[in-house]
C-alpha cells in the first residue's frame, strides 16, 4: 500500500508527523510536496471521486494489477473525505 502526503494549508497537521497516522509495515509512506500526485487524481475527479481539481484527504483502494495507464479499469473503492468515509475504507482493506 502506498500512502502519499500533501501539505496542505489548514490541514490540521500543524507540522507533526503524519506518518503515525498509518503506521504499519504494509504501508509505503511518500511526500508530494508540490502536490503533483493531487493534481493528477484531481484532474481524473470523475474517475477517482477525489474532490478535484486538487485531490487531498481521499483515498483509493487499487487491485495489483493497477498501473498509472489503466486508470480507474483496477479502482476498488475510493472516498473523500478519509474520516467521512473511513469506515467504507477499512471495510475494503480487511476485504482484501
């Protein structure tokens, strides 16, 4: 699994160490600190429910054959924001 964080003005972070948050060996934590990874799931929105033009505070659950070029083709789930839809999120990693 690949969590991928943004700096996003008024996420509530307030500096700390997000990394915390899913702290668990399954997880590849990444940075996008010039939000290139939210643009472009926020410009495939229609695609990834991801909010766009910026995706932030969303997640989408991917099968193993997923690739940048299959888009959606291998999209489990997704949702926004993460704590609306967390439950939706957790129900579909114990599943997998």
């Amino acid at each position: 699994m690949l969590a991928v964080w943004q700096a996003i003005e008024g996420d509530g972070q307030g500096g700390g160490n997000p990394e915390r948050i899913l702290a668990d060996p399954r997880v590849t934590q990444l940075h996008d600190p010039d939000l290139d990874i939210g643009r472009w799931f926020g410009s495939r929105s229609h695609t990834f429910h991801a909010g766009g033009p910026l995706a932030w505070d969303a997640f989408m659950l991917f099968d193993a054959d997923a690739t940048l070029a299959s888009g959606g083709e291998h999209l489990q789930t997704s949702g926004r924001t993460i704590i609306a839809d967390h439950a939706k999120l957790q129900d579909a990693l114990a599943a997998a």
